[in-house]
C-alpha cells in the first residue's frame, strides 16, 4: 500500500522537525501509543494498540529514522509484530517546507501486512493506515499549535464552566 498526502502546522520548520525526533512528542501523536523510547540517533521502540476491524493487537516494534536533512526532510524505517494479529511493515518520507502560516509538511507511506492483518482484505488496511497517518499529523498539529489567543483561553474556560454547571444539574458525570 502507497499513500501520500501534506498537512499545514502552524509552527516553523525547526519545530516541526524538533518535534519528529522527540519520544514524548511522538508518544503523544501516535494513535493507540502506551510507549515511544529511544533516539533518533538509535532509533526508537514503541508499543501501539490498535483494533483494525475485528483484529485488536498489540505491537511492539522498532523505528529507525535515516536520510535526516535538519529541518527538511528525514526517512523513517520501521516494523512492528502484533502475535497472532500479524505483523506491520513500512516506511516514510517526510519533507518540510516554510509556508506562510508555518510548514507544510508532506509525507508518502508504503506499507505492508501479513498474518491476520493481511487477511482483512486491502481496503480495510488502506482505510485503516490512511486514517492513522491523519490522526498523527493532525495530533501533530495540535500539539504544535500555539495557544496564545487569550480570546481562545476565554472561550475553553467558559465551555468548561458550563459543562461543570451542566453536570451538577443533571448529577451525570
């Protein structure tokens, strides 16, 4: 499976890339991650639990990360083993450029499947890998984004102060 796609983060190329080479960061975009160590000079380990279709697993794999241009462009490697589920394969390359409101950042993915998985049929797995790609880079979005609007600050406070009025009224939690 082939896909490709771009995404616009409201931060500047240094940031982005920062970000990519950070455990906690990845941790926190990666959809289903319990837990992302190592490096980008090591590579990293992570374990993600995801339930595609009726297959729920738990992977454990490794990530290597090459062809790293500061700033521009770097290359992630890696494979992940679910037990019986199967077993993930594939790869990344990832480009950033500056763009009037940030980054643009684009990436195209190959990937592959076995055991399980692959049984599930190409469509499911497209959707599937498809739908994990948007997830982490819109999480990296959000992760990046800056909150200095005070008028933004405002707004979540007061939706906060309703939902707590709503609760104390209707005694759901």
């Amino acid at each position: 499976m082939q896909m490709s796609d771009h995404k616009e983060i409201a931060a500047d190329p240094a940031t982005v890339y920062a970000a990519l080479l950070n455990p906690e960061t990845l941790k926190a975009c990666v959809p289903g991650a319990t837990e992302v160590t190592g490096s980008a000079e090591e590579g990293f380990e992570a374990s993600v639990t995801q339930k595609v279709g009726p297959v729920k697993a738990t992977f454990k794999g490794k990530v290597a990360l090459s062809d790293l241009v500061e700033n521009e462009k770097l290359t992630i490697a890696g494979e992940g083993k679910g037990g019986a589920a199967g077993f993930a394969k594939g790869g990344a390359v990832v480009t950033l450029a500056p763009s009037e409101t940030g980054t643009l950042l684009s990436y195209e993915v190959e990937a592959r499947v076995g055991g399980k998985l692959a049984q599930l049929g190409s469509r499911l797995i497209d959707g599937f890998a498809k739908k994990m790609a948007d997830q982490f880079f819109t999480n990296l979005q959000d992760a990046l984004a800056p909150v200095d609007d005070v008028a933004d600050q405002d707004a979540a406070a007061e939706v906060e102060d309703k939902t707590g009025w709503l609760k104390k009224v209707t005694g759901r939690s």
